[in-house]
C-alpha cells in the first residue's frame, strides 16, 4: 500500500482483472494526499458497484446493488450471509480484493436478485449486534 498515490491509481496498477475479466469501469474517485493518503474509487459493472475506501491507511470495500446505488453495505458483512461462516476483516487492498474476486458472483446473485433478502438478512443482523452491545454496556 502506497499512501502516496491515489487509491485509483493502485487499484488499476494492482487488479486489472477488475477491468478485464469483471468488465468494469472507473466511475468516481478522490484522493486526499495530505489526509494520510485517504483516498477512494467507485467502480461500476453490470452486475455490482464496488467502492474501495483508504483512511488512515486501511483499506475497506463496500458493495452496492445496481438497482440501489445509494445504499452501500460492508463486503465482509454480505459474504458472511454468503458463506454462512463469520469473515475475518482485512484491511490490505490485496486482501479485500481477494475477498470480493472469490465471491463477485454469489455477490452479483445477493445484489441482484436476492436484494431484499440480502438486505432484510442485514438488517437482522445489525440489530442483534446493536442488542449485544447494550446488553454488554448495561450488564
């Protein structure tokens, strides 16, 4: 990671396959150098918006159904419901690009069709992560 040059640029030079292979396309993006290099990009398939976020260094992905561009929900979170297994958040742009290649076409399925269950799904659970904290914080 190179928080000298814009997250744009690295995810170019790093996941061409993005390009290639999930035909996608750059559709906004920033670069703050004086920010700690926070930066991020927005890219756009038929299938799937991805947006790769920097701050402070870290790098986080959000996904984004095409029919709800607005709406933005943590990579990590739809794989969960994808696998059915908890995934260990990662914060190195190889990693989370791993993450999204291996699950790009289970998440054009959650995104596209299946969105409403997907997001209902997501819902549910921020709720009972919302429960467990108070009952951690009042307890």
């Amino acid at each position: 990671m190179n928080t000298n040059i814009s997250l744009k640029q690295e995810v170019s030079e790093e996941l061409p396959w993005l390009f290639r292979e999930l035909h996608s396309r750059i559709a906004e993006n920033d670069f703050k150098p004086k920010n700690f290099g926070d930066s991020f990009v927005t890219l756009e398939s038929p299938v799937l918006c991805v947006r790769f976020v920097r701050d402070r260094g870290q790098v986080s992905v959000e996904v984004a159904s095409p029919s709800d561009r607005e709406t933005w929900l943590n990579l990590e979170h739809v794989c969960e419901i994808i696998s059915g297994e908890n995934v260990k958040p990662s914060f190195e742009l190889l990693a989370v690009a791993d993450l999204l290649r291996k699950n790009f076409q289970a998440l054009g399925d959650h995104l596209g069709p299946k969105y409403d269950d997907t997001k209902r799904e997501l819902d549910r659970r921020a709720e009972n992560r919302k429960q467990a904290f108070l009952k951690r914080l009042s307890g």
